[in-house]
C-alpha cells in the first residue's frame, strides 16, 4: 500500500520538478560567419592512432598515423562538426641535419665532377612541443573540431618520411577516412576509436609543408575533403628544389634537399628503422644531373590535379623565395582550368601566413570560406572577387581574379652594351647577323652585388629608359636567350630588377635553367662549346608595380650564388643580341607598356 501510495504522489508531482537534459549548443552564424558560441576552454582532447594502408618503413604492417583531436565538449552530447585539420611533419620538432655542399662543379656527359665534400651543419628547432595551433581556439569557439595528423615518421607515427611521396600523402589522408568512417583507429588503450562525432566535412589548412599537405591530399579526391585552404605550399617538390634542370635551392638553405628534409623531420622513437628508406631518397633524388626523373614526377601534385574537387583559397606571398611563387601560380592556374572553385590571396611578405598580416579582414574571409564549405552556409563567399592582392605601398585590392585581367605578353630587346649598361628597346630587336656580349661565371658574387656594379664581367645588364607613367607586371616573365658556351656545362640565370632613380636596385623577379636541358628537364644533352643555343629562361611569376620615374633591368649572369650550385669561376657566356629577347606580363598589353617606356 505504501509503495502504491508512493507510486501516486511522484506521478502528481509537477513535470518542472523532474529535470530535463539541457540541449547541447548550436552553431550561430551571423553575417554568413560563424561565432563565438562555444567555450574553447571547454574541449575534448583525444589521441587517435588511424591505420593507413601503406607500410613505408617495410615491417610487415600497416603504417599508424598519429591524430591528436580537439573538439566541442557539446560533441559528447550528441552535435556532430565538420573538422579543420592541420597535417604536419613538424609537430615533434626536428634534428641537426647537414644540408649538401653546393660549392661543387657541374655536372657534364663523360665529364668527372669530383666528390661533393664536406656538408655543412643545418641547426634542429629543439624539443617538440605539445600540439597546438593559433587557429585552435578560434575554430572550436565556433563550432568546428580541430584535428592534429603527424606524418609518417614523425613523433608518434609509424612509417618513415619520404619527402612528398605517395606513402606521405596516403597517410594524410587517411585521416579523412577515419573521419568518415572508412578507416579504422585505435586510442591510446588500444581500443577502437570511430569519430561519430563528426560530419565528416573536412577543411585542410597550414602554412609551408603544413599546406603541402592539403595539395597532396587534395589531389587523391578523397570524398569528405571540401576545402583546403594551402598557405605558401608547394605543388611540385621538384621545383621546390630544382628548376628546368638546375639544382636549385628553397632561398636562404643553400644544400638542402629531399633527403635532407626527411632526416631533419624523422623524430619517431625508432632511429634505425628508416635509414635505407632515407638512404634511397639520396641516391634517388639526383643531385647530379638535376634531371626531372620518376622520383620528381610522384611528388608533383599537378599530375593529379584534375582530381581536385575540394575548394582552394590559395595564400602566397609575392616576395616568397622560400616556395617561390610558381609553387602557387602554377597550381591556380590548373585549378582553374578544370572549373575548381577558386580563391587566392598575394601579400608583399615573404614566407608567411596572412594571419600576421591583416588579421581581421583574413579571419573574416576564412571564416566565411569554411562556414559556406563545411557547414553550408549560404553566404556568398565563392561569388566574390576571386584575387585579394596587397600591393607594394602596403594597400589590399580585390580583383576579377589573378593574373590581371587584361594581362598580355609583350616582347622587349636588349640592346648592346651589357657590360655596364646596354639599353632595353620595347619595339625593335637589334639587327645584322650577330651583336655578341660575353661574361665569365663568378659564383661567389651574389645577384645584388653583380646589379649593384657600374661595370662587370661576370654579368650582362640592359635598361629601359625611366618610366613616363607606372606599369604593372603580372603573372610570369620569360628570357629567350641566345647563348655560347666555352664549357660543357655553365648554369644560366636571369633576373628582373627595378632600378629607383636613387640608383638602388630591387630584384623583381628571377629564374635559372641548365642549358643542357634546354629541350626538356627531363633529359640532360651534351654542349658543344662554341655553338649557340636558343635557351629559354621563366622567371618566377610576380605581380609589380614599377613605379613612375623607375627603370626595368634584365640581369643576365650564370651562376646564382644564393640558389644554384656555385662551380670555380671562369665558365664563359656569349649572348647573341640579335636572336635574344624577354617576354613581360603587362596589364594593358603594348599600349600600356609603350605608354610607360615609349
């Protein structure tokens, strides 16, 4: 009787008195951008061991790729989110390498180079420090979950680094798998990890290799992956380190190469078990003959690139020479000649993230950028001005898209008179059968000292008159040059300056080519000192405004001491004027150019 007496009271109770589960919170947006609605302090950290199908250190199993997850504690109570995931090689720091020794000669058929020498030391960062992400706050606040992958051979993965390879992105993406439930992942007890907490929506993001990475997975088309945003990213880690046949260097490591890269980022607990893989990346990748061979072709994304179906907000900086600016311009362009919807920023820095820059109005474009594509959020985004570009006063520009509309190639002649200063003429090439100018290769001298001298041997440099009126170049320069050798083997280099009436000198633009690839950079063919050949020389694309009252400069030496390898001095030049020209990127086209120089 009791327990019925009971049992009628706590069914009259009022509902109020029985507590409800309160709703987890939602998304906001507002203006088309999400907001602040979640506390970032409020965070589920969790560590995950996703199984890639790929055994690059060759043990017999499947390589694990190490995820640590940052995500809404409102995901415990049933909200699922789209992720942002940042996949690195560098959460784990990096070790002392020595980078190669670039004073070497060059390469040469039936030619002796001689050994290499002594490497020189390259400094590590340091200890690794714990993952976290100047983006991490801002994206949980708002309702996404951000996600950490260490690659392969790094900190707690398995596998070895490989520089770019099919294994390194296999393993990049395997973590969008898991996200979408088509691969399987462990915690740290060993048990099964599934991410039902996700939508599986994925955004890729990072700056440098950070934003290699996106490229690379992108270019699998991974269902899940919507957006990558690449931040100053690579697209072919061939020209990364070499350029149409030169071994060229990333600006400011000189000797540094795939190899080294690998062993600077090996910081997984196992020191033995990757040294035949990075062993093989050294005795593949060609230091020699700087020939684009099978080993370069699997880590060019482009090849892929009609795979893409994920958005792309590129970021670049135009004074990048780091990842130079082909990096960027290249992969834009075919992404948007297969109809990829399409963004780009370029700033004036150098190897940076824009977040440092122009912080606001970038956070609101990314965040506009990842709402429309990971949540749906009808806001615009991809109907806006495709090129957001800071220009040299420091100003920003929005644009149809980039290059400038408008932008046409217009061709310039130097004329003689290299060895202080010849003249550029924008209308007529010099005539008669030959108007030949010589240098002598001195790789010790640096670019800017070589501009910075009124008269030189060891280079070629012609002018055009001060400009009438500015002039904008965008998008790539090219040099056709008409050359001799008196050696088998020389490196060619050509630079585009901007000479201020004050007489100082800033490097526009610059590019190199080994003229024994001069058919292709794939195939290395014997010079026959003597006899002139038709080398072709595209310069790093750029987009400029040379300024009323200013000069433009074609800087023609050999060696590049800041980026090629630098053999003895001595090798000679001879640059045929007559068969010589350079193609400019002029907004405008010939009147414009004209209008400027006459």
């Amino acid at each position: 009787m009791k327990a019925a007496v009971l049992l009628f009271a706590l069914a009259t109770l009022p509902l109020t008195a029985v507590p409800a589960e309160a709703a987890p919170p939602a998304p906001v947006f507002t203006g088309g951008q999400a907001q602040p609605a979640f506390d970032p302090a409020d965070v589920i950290r969790e560590d995950v061991w996703v199984t890639a199908p790929v055994d690059s250190d060759h043990d017999g199993a499947d390589d694990l790729v190490h995820a640590q997850v940052v995500r809404p504690r409102a995901t415990q109570q049933g909200l699922k989110v789209p992720v942002v995931y940042q996949a690195s090689p560098y959460y784990a720091g990096g070790n002392d390498v020595a980078n190669h020794n670039v004073d070497v000669e060059l390469y040469a058929p039936g030619y002796a180079r001689g050994p290499e020498g002594p490497r020189v030391a390259a400094h590590g960062i340091g200890p690794a420090t714990p993952i976290t992400w100047r983006y991490q706050d801002y994206f949980t606040a708002r309702g996404f979950a951000v996600v950490y992958g260490e690659s392969l051979g790094t900190g707690l993965s398995t596998g070895c680094p490989t520089t770019g390879d099919v294994n390194e992105t296999v393993g990049a993406r395997s973590v969008v798998d898991w996200l979408n439930g088509r691969t399987a992942a462990k915690d740290a007890n060993g048990a099964a990890a599934k991410a039902d907490w996700s939508t599986g929506k994925t955004g890729m993001m990072g700056v440098s290799y950070n934003g290699t990475l996106p490229n690379a997975v992108a270019s699998t088309g991974v269902e899940g992956l919507e957006t990558i945003v690449p931040i100053a990213a690579i697209s072919s880690w061939y020209e990364y380190y070499r350029h149409d046949g030169a071994v060229v260097a990333a600006g400011g490591f000189q000797g540094e190469d795939a190899d080294v890269l690998a062993e600077y980022v090996y910081t997984r607990e196992d020191r033995q078990v990757c040294r035949p893989v990075i062993d093989g990346l050294t005795r593949d990748q060609d230091r020699v003959t700087g020939d684009y061979t099978p080993f370069w072709d699997v880590r060019n994304y482009r090849n892929d690139v009609g795979n893409v179906h994920a958005s792309v907000l590129a970021v670049h900086g135009l004074n990048d020479w780091n990842v130079k600016t082909e990096q960027v311009a290249t992969w834009y362009e075919a992404l948007k000649a297969r109809g990829v919807e399409h963004k780009i920023w370029l700033h004036q820095s150098g190897h940076a993230d824009p977040y440092s820059l122009r912080r606001d109005v970038w956070l609101a474009t990314l965040n506009k950028w990842m709402s429309h594509y990971l949540y749906g959020v009808d806001n615009g985004i991809q109907n806006e001005p495709k090129a957001t570009i800071q220009r040299e006063d420091l100003s920003w520009t929005d644009e149809a898209d980039w290059p400038a509309p408008g932008t046409s190639d217009v061709r310039v002649y130097p004329w003689p008179g290299g060895r202080s200063k010849g003249t550029i003429d924008t209308r007529t090439p010099v005539p008669g059968m030959a108007a030949v100018e010589t240098l002598a290769d001195d790789s010790s001298k640096t670019i800017e000292q070589l501009a910075g001298l009124a008269s030189s041997g060891n280079r070629l440099l012609y002018a055009t008159s001060p400009a009438k009126q500015s002039v904008r170049l965008s998008g790539t320069a090219h040099a056709d040059l008409a050359l001799a050798f008196d050696r088998p083997a020389a490196n060619v280099s050509a630079v585009l300056l901007d000479r201020a009436p004050d007489g100082t000198s800033h490097v526009i633009s610059r590019g190199w080519t080994d003229p024994q690839n001069r058919t292709s950079p794939a195939r290395t063919e014997p010079i026959r000192p003597g006899q002139t050949y038709r080398i072709g020389v595209d310069l790093m694309p750029k987009d400029y405004i040379l300024a009323a009252g200013h000069r433009l400069e074609v800087l023609v030496a050999s060696s590049d001491h800041d980026y090629t390898l630098r053999p003895k001095p001595g090798a000679g030049l001879a640059l045929d004027l007559t068969r010589t020209s350079v193609t400019l990127p002029v907004t405008g086209g010939k009147p414009a150019l004209r209008a400027a120089f006459g």
